[in-house]
C-alpha cells in the first residue's frame, strides 16, 4: 500500500549517461539480454573521449577532459557542480494511487530469483530508470508511474543514495523495484578486477543502507560487463539485467522526439525493455507523455521482482536436477 510521503526537491543536475545494448527475439516472445550483447565499438571502447561522451552528452566537455584531467572524483559532486541552476526547494508528496482504480497500463509481475533470460510476450515493456537517485527529478517519475498504477526498475548509483537517502526510500515505499548501478558509476573494464568488485560490493552496501533493503538486481555502467564479473555477480545474489531499447535521454531532444523514438523502438522489437535515466530533466517531463501512448496503443508494463510468487512453492533441489537434465 502506498503512503503519503513528503521529501525535498534538491538541485538540478546535469545529464548523465549510459549505452545501450540490445536483446535477442524469436517471432513468439522477447528473449531479453540480461547483460550486454551488441554495442557500438566506440562505446565499448573505455577510451576518455567516449566515457565522456556519454557522461555529458558533449563532444566539447570531451575534448576539454583530454586536455585537461578530471578534478572531480565523485560522481554526485560532478553533477552538482555542472547543474544548470538550483532548483525551488519545495514540498513533493506522491498521491497512492487507488486500490479500486483499473490501470489499463499495469501488466503482470514477473519474479526472478536466478539469472536467466527475462521473457517477455509481444507488448510487454519493462521501464528501467539508472543513475538515481536524485531529489528534483526522481519523485516526478515515480509520480507518473504512480498516476498510472505500473512501476519500475531503479538502478541506484550507490553514492546518489548515500547523498539522498530520503528520496532512495521514496523509490522502495513506492513499491518500486530496486537494483544497483556500482558506487561510483566507472568503467568496470578499465579498472582492476578487485577494484571493479570493490565499487559493486560499495554500491551494494550504500543502497541497502539508505533503502534498509537488500538490492538482488544490477546494470553494469555503459553496459560494459566481463565473464569474471559476471561470476563476482553470480557469487553474491545479483542479477544483472541489459536493455533491448536505448532512449537516448541524455542527448538533447524535445517531449516528443524522446516519446517517438521509444515507441519507435518498441514497434520495431514488439516491446522489450526500456532504458531511461531519472536524473534526466527530459525524463521526468517525457515519461506522463510516455506512458499515455504505451497505454493508447495496447503496452504492458511488466513489473519485475526478486524471488518466486508467494503461491509457489520453493524449488527443491531434486527439482533443480531434473529440469537442468531436461
């Protein structure tokens, strides 16, 4: 049951960017990649100009971190140094939607409590939302998805929690799904492998301790997974989860421009899911518009949970056994 909740709107911020990757389908459901399988050469690179690139969306800003290194080490204190201005501070309060209300727009519940391919039939969306948490652009999401009784998959920046923890357990008393998105947001392949693991064991941490709940799904930043990772994931409990449609949030684009191209891409795959950024200001006034068509033209949106259905009964290990015989 959703509450009333008061929190503060904070300070504007910059964009912030992650790439894209997309899933496999056959012709009856969409095999979704749980971790990246296809990108462009450059994003995959790791090289400086390109990892800027999709920080801030400027070539220029690019070019200048080439010239010049980076005199900020934290991910929250480059956002908030580059914002645009300072926000209103004013009250937000999500209105719960009601329990009586038919929401058209709300699909099933999918449960994962392994890594698998995420299954999805034709129409079926599930909306993904990294780099958060931020206070003046976070609760307008969750207020749109509240409007339309669906809910999302929120992979927190450890340190973005650790600043904002009231808008971090604004997402969980939202009822909305939670994952992780390392503490600092790096380049995994470029770091050490016991340096990669350290940002995704603090990222884990900082999230559950400003949520008091314990994180199962993860989104490598840009996309950028490893087979060693991979297993550093499996040993912890973590799913990690890919994306089929790349909104491209973080390029400058207007209400509609950013609406059609989702839809665009979900027309051309049947549906799958969707990547957005809800540090993005674009975000925050795009996705009412958003939602709005998915509804008019027949979409699901697919919630996704950690664990089983509480009418099934746990897996036993014989179970287990025979169907990996199957």
């Amino acid at each position: 049951m959703h509450r009333l909740l008061n929190g503060l709107f904070g300070l504007g911020v910059l964009a912030l960017a992650s790439c894209a990757s997309t899933g496999q389908r056959d012709t009856t459901t969409l095999q979704t990649a749980l971790v990246a399988t296809e990108r462009p050469a450059e994003r995959a690179s790791g090289s400086p100009k390109a990892i800027e690139v999709m920080m801030t969306g400027s070539i220029e800003k690019a070019t200048a971190a080439e010239e010049a290194p980076l005199k900020i080490s934290s991910i929250h204190s480059r956002i908030v140094e580059g914002a645009d201005a300072v926000g209103p501070i004013r009250p937000i309060r999500l209105v719960a939607n009601s329990p009586v209300r038919d929401y058209p727009l709300a699909g099933r519940t999918l449960y994962l409590d392994e890594t698998r391919d995420i299954t999805l039939a034709p129409k079926e969306v599930v909306l993904t939302f990294d780099d958060g948490p931020v206070p003046s652009k976070t609760p307008a999401v969750l207020q749109a998805l509240a409007d339309h009784g669906v809910k999302g998959l929120f992979f927190m920046v450890g340190e973005m929690a650790h600043y904002h923890p009231e808008i971090a357990e604004l997402v969980v008393e939202s009822d909305q799904t939670i994952g992780t998105h390392t503490y600092s947001h790096p380049h995994l392949p470029g770091l050490s492998y016991a340096g990669a693991v350290a940002n995704i064991d603090r990222g884990i941490a900082a999230v559950e301790k400003a949520t008091g709940v314990k994180p199962r799904f993860f989104r490598f930043p840009y996309l950028a997974e490893t087979t060693a990772l991979d297993r550093a994931l499996q040993e912890r409990g973590m799913i990690p989860v890919g994306i089929d449609i790349d909104s491209r949030d973080y390029e400058q684009a207007s209400t509609d421009v950013l609406v059609n191209r989702i839809m665009t891409g979900l027309a051309r795959r049947g549906g799958g899911i969707v990547l957005m950024h809800d540090l993005q200001g674009r975000t925050a006034r795009a996705i009412g518009p958003l939602l709005n068509r998915l509804e008019t033209e027949g979409y699901k949106v697919v919630t996704v949970k950690y664990g089983k259905p509480a009418d099934e009964e746990p897996e036993t290990l014989m179970a287990r056994l025979s169907r990996a015989r199957e």
